[in-house]
C-alpha cells in the first residue's frame, strides 16, 4: 500500500497486537471566544464530550421528527444508496448524508450555534464531513459497540488528524435504561490501536455490525480504569458534542421507547480527507465528504 | 391435552391472540409481621418488589464469590445438567439447583432472613422452586428479554397460582449501564397471555434464548403506559425481591462490569407444582422441584 511510507501518528489494522498510543493533538484548537463558556471548553477538553440540553428548539425537533417520518415511508429514498434498511425488516434504520437536503434535516447541519461550537474548538473553518439520521427501534434496539470514530474516518476514509469533532442530536428522551450513548471520560486522550485488515467495500456491512476497528478488552478496561462511563441522557433537543477520538458505544434497547437522532460530524477544513490509511480504497462521497464546502459564518 | 379442561384463570401458549388478563391471586397473601415492615409491604404489594441494599453482609458475598469460582473452574460441574456453558467459549454462565449445594450457595437459599421474607408475603411455608446463579459477563453480556417467571413456570411447570416470589442477591456492582435488572412497576397485576406452543423438551435451548412466553409488544406498551420502568441497581448485598409475574428484563451489556447474581425462587408449600398447565412434560426437577421440602423456620 502506497500510504504505508506515510507517517502515521495512529496506526490502525497494520498491526498484530493492539495498543494504547497516546494522542498527539489537541483537543480545543484555538482560545477564540464563541457560544462556549470556558468552563465548557474546559470541560470538553478534559472530557472529549459535552451534553447539552434545551440546545435545540422545540419547533425545530417537530420539524426535524417530520422530515424524518416523510423519509421513512418514501421507497425511494429507502432504495437509496443513502439508506440503510434494517435486516429483517424494511424498515429505515439511518440514513446518510442528510445535510444535503433541502429541509429541516439540511438546515440543522448548517445551523449556526453548532457550526460555531465547531469551529470554537476546531479553530478553522468547518465543513460536514459525515451526517445521518440514526433511528433505533423500541424493543429490539440492538448495542452498538464501543468504537472511536476517528479510528474509522482515519483507516478508511483518511482523515489526517484528531480535528474534527460530532453533534448528537437528541429528538427522542434518551434514558438510562434505552440505549443512551455511553462516553468514557478521558478516553479521547489515547488512541487504540486495532488489529485487522480492512476489506474491500467493508463499509456496506460495517454500518450493520462492525467487525473491524473493534478495540480489545485490555484496552478498554485500561479506558474505564482511567475514567469513569458517562450516560449521555437528555430530553429531546439535547445535543451531545464529542471529540472525534472518544470511545463510545451504546447498549442495546428492550425498552417501548426508541431511540432516534441526528448526527452530524464537522471536520476542519484544514483537515480534509487524503487517501485512507488502511484501507484499499476510500468510503463513497455519502458517507465521507471529499469535496469539502465550508459551513458559511 | 388432558390439562385443558381444568379451569386456568391464567391461559398461555393455547391461544392465537395475545391478551392481557387480572390477576386473580393477592399480592401479599397474609398480613402476620415478619421481617418487612408495613411500609415495605405496601410497597412491594404496589409495585410488585423492593430493593433491599446491604441486606446480605460482605463476608457471605465473599463466601460465595468464592464458592462460584470453584464451581466455575470445575469441569464436572461444567459437564452437568444443572450447567449451562456460554456458547461459543466453555465458560459457566448460568448453574441451577444450587440449593442442593453444601456450600455457601446451599446456605444462602435457607437463609432465615430470606425464607423469613417469603413466608411473610406469602403467608405460607416456602420451599425452593427454582434456584441458580447467573454470571453475565462485561462487554459480550447479552439482553433478557422481558418476561414473567410465572407465565413460563405455570405453563411448563405447573405452578398453580401467584404464590410465589424471587430473591436476586448482587454479587457484583448493578449499575444502570450494565444491564442491570428493569422491572415495570405494577405489571405483576397484569398476567400477559402469550402466544405459540411449547415444544418438548423447550428448557433446553429456552434458557439460552427464550422464544416462547414472550409478551407482546402491546402489551409491553400498555404496561409501561400504566407503572414506569425501574432500574434495579445497587452494591453487592443488595436484594430484589420480587414477585413471580413482575414483567422484568435486562438490557445487554457492552461495558467491562461483569453482573453476577443468586436467584432463589420461593414457592408456597400449598402452591406445589401440578401437571404443566401448557407443555406436554414438565421440566426436570433441577429447574423446577416436584418434591417441595419446606424450609425449616
């Protein structure tokens, strides 16, 4: 693989053993004010992760919860490359690329407080680097497991650097007990460093269940031993901000009340994708921008 | 059937359509004291159970940690029935019958205290229907679908009437993220007719995975509409005693905290198994005792 002579602060799926590498980035890129007190971004920094509730209006979350339900039940945009159809099922469990609609869902992503969170701890002019609308069912909502997104932006859609940070949108109650997205404080401080090798086109089925970027139990003992598991819980228009590197994960849902929400992932713009590190060929445009369009201030 | 023509005010697994049904039987069977004062008693006759934190002392959690991992490392009793091995690796997840045990396992299920309880709410001698320890593993643990014991013991076991309750005593730290016990409070009033057939010899992949009694989601959903859910957490110690048709689950668990547990299952002697009221044999006797001996008060 070409990349291989690149250096890589993060190696990941070139390796036999995993390992704990320590992170060589900042976290909060610049001191310039913006929506953020300093205790916040002091938070942020030493957590990897923000909840804030009350972020997004009510009217906003109806609107978003309309577009959604439209989206759901029109066949063609489950047909989509964009959509990923539950097994089993026919029902719409994400769908990507949403911040290229011309709705509710397109105006969130280009929202100016979030932008502006994002580019306060980013320090550079933004741009949506991933989006989706995940909605988990009552019931039989399953886990996800934990992972570092960065892991996979880095080894398969070459993003260079920890500079890129996702909003969480909450537009369901999220509980302790349906399947809250878990952060491990502090865990975006160190790089887990996994073994295997990514296939061609894994991401057609790593968006089911993944296999690969997988970090071992040592490691995330040794997370969890560091700092504690935090339940990011919040009534709907709650929005979880989170440094790309922070390992994460959900359980999965027995409960009557799904789970829904909007992610939105901004990337600096001096951050752009390059090839991908460990991978034989890029994720397409959908799930990983490569032609970056800066969010307007 | 020749079951089919008694009277069975709580039909199961003989009907197309799922129903929800009143429970015929008191909650709380006398009103003589015992170790629960009025308030707990009311309290569980509500709800339907009570958490009871630090009621099992530190030294006897230390008994039987012990007396697990011997039993975990033994592979005699990994090669018995009473034992159900984790499929895919040969770790002991669950054993039955530990009442048997000359060990501290034995001693906990005729614990004064414990049989005190029982005899207190169900205003009756007790002896030991069912009882096992659950070792749930961290990271890989995986849901329970929400159920009521007695659906399953009346229909495979014969067990007459609600006359019956558990004890599930913590060993290890239930926090709300690892999978830790939800019940829904005054879904014990409630019996959920459920559909399907038992096949012979069920238990026997039915304890791996239950496909059989399992309630509807409209009746989930008008359970949870009517009592919230309760996360049964707490230290080790900690009792949930709770009655044999409470509608409890557990969601999975993906963090590194291991949830291990005794579970005792306290039958009135009046209440003694019958002929299985919906399966063509009844369960053997290490899951379900025919032949009750009282414990000694």
């Amino acid at each position: 693989m070409s990349t291989a002579t690149r250096h890589d602060p993060y190696p990941s799926r070139l390796v036999d053993t995993p390992a704990l590498v320590p992170r060589e980035d900042p976290v909060v890129w610049g001191d310039d004010p913006g929506p953020l007190d300093p205790e916040l971004v002091s938070a942020y920094e030493e957590n990897g992760f923000l909840v804030l509730p009350g972020l997004i209006p009510p009217s906003t979350i109806a609107a978003l919860d309309a577009d959604i339900s439209r989206a759901a039940a029109d066949e063609d945009v489950k047909a989509s490359d964009e959509a990923v159809i539950e097994p089993g099922s026919n029902e719409l469990r994400s769908l990507f690329a949403v911040h290229r609609r011309d709705d509710a869902l397109g105006a969130l992503a280009a929202d100016p407080l979030l932008a502006d969170i994002a580019r306060q701890l980013l320090a550079d002019d933004v741009y949506v680097h991933q989006s989706r609308i995940n909605l988990k069912p009552g019931f039989r909502g399953r886990e996800f497991y934990w992972h570092s997104d960065f892991e996979t932006w880095h080894t398969e859609d070459g993003m260079p650097r920890m500079r890129a940070l996702s909003c969480s949108v909450l537009l369901t109650p999220n509980h302790t007990f349906n399947g809250t997205l878990l952060t491990i404080e502090g865990s975006h401080q160190h790089y887990v460093s996994c073994v295997g090798e990514t296939p061609e086109d894994n991401y057609r089925q790593s968006l089911r269940r993944q296999d690969l970027g997988v970090p071992d139990d040592d490691s995330l003992r040794e997370l969890v031993r560091m700092g504690r598991i935090n339940e990011c819980t919040g009534p709907p228009g709650t929005v979880v901000v989170f440094d790309c590197n922070v390992m994460h994960g959900s359980n999965g849902n027995i409960t009557p009340f799904p789970r829904h929400n909007v992610f939105l992932v901004y990337n600096a713009l001096s951050n752009a994708l390059v090839e991908p590190f460990a991978a034989p060929a890029p994720r397409p445009d959908f799930i990983a921008t490569r032609d970056p369009v800066p969010i307007r201030r």
